[in-house]
C-alpha cells in the first residue's frame, strides 16, 4: 500500500512538473510572437515616419523658392502684382460640376 501510495505521489509531482513546464514554454512562446508582431509594427511606423519626414523636407526646401512663395502670395493672400487687376467668382462657378461631370460619361 505504501508503495502505491508513493507511485501515485511521483506520478502526481511528475504530472505537475511537466504542466508547470508546458505552461512556461507556452508563456514563453505567446510573448515572442507578442514581440514580434509589436517589432512588425515598430518597423511599419518608422517607413511611415520616414516617408512623412521625406515629404516635409520636400515642402521645406520648396518653402525657400521664390516661385513657390509668390504662388502661396497669391493664392492665399489674394496678392497682386503692381498694374495686375484680380477677378473672384464665387465658389460654386469655379467648382466642377459633379452632374455635368457624370451627363459627360
């Protein structure tokens, strides 16, 4: 009886040896993949960045040309040269018109 008593209780310890060791490779292989779904993601958002980074120098170095800072003069300040006369439609005359756009498919 006492050796029964012993084999059930190895059984049992070596049960939840092995369940405590399974549970630990578990633990360990749902956080790498954790891990390396953040490290994907990481990677996404830098290209991301890097290509707004890109675009901003683009708009920085367009900021300084002469070309570029008369046509925001222009179309934001409303700005005119001297001997120039401007003309403002409302904005319904200048915006296409989606239903003659459609009519002309």
């Amino acid at each position: 009886m006492a050796i029964r008593r012993n084999r059930n209780r190895r059984r049992l310890m070596i049960g939840i040896v092995v369940m405590v060791i399974i549970g630990l490779i578990s633990f360990t292989v749902i956080n790498i993949i954790s891990l390396k779904k953040e490290q994907h993601d990481m990677k996404e958002q830098k290209q991301e960045l890097q290509d707004e980074k890109e675009q901003l120098e683009k708009e920085l170095e367009q900021a300084n040309d002469l070309k570029n800072l008369e046509e925001q003069a222009r179309d934001q300040l409303r700005l005119i040269k001297p001997g120039e006369t401007i003309y403002i439609f409302p904005d319904d005359i200048t915006k296409p018109d989606k239903d003659a756009e459609d009519t002309e498919e």
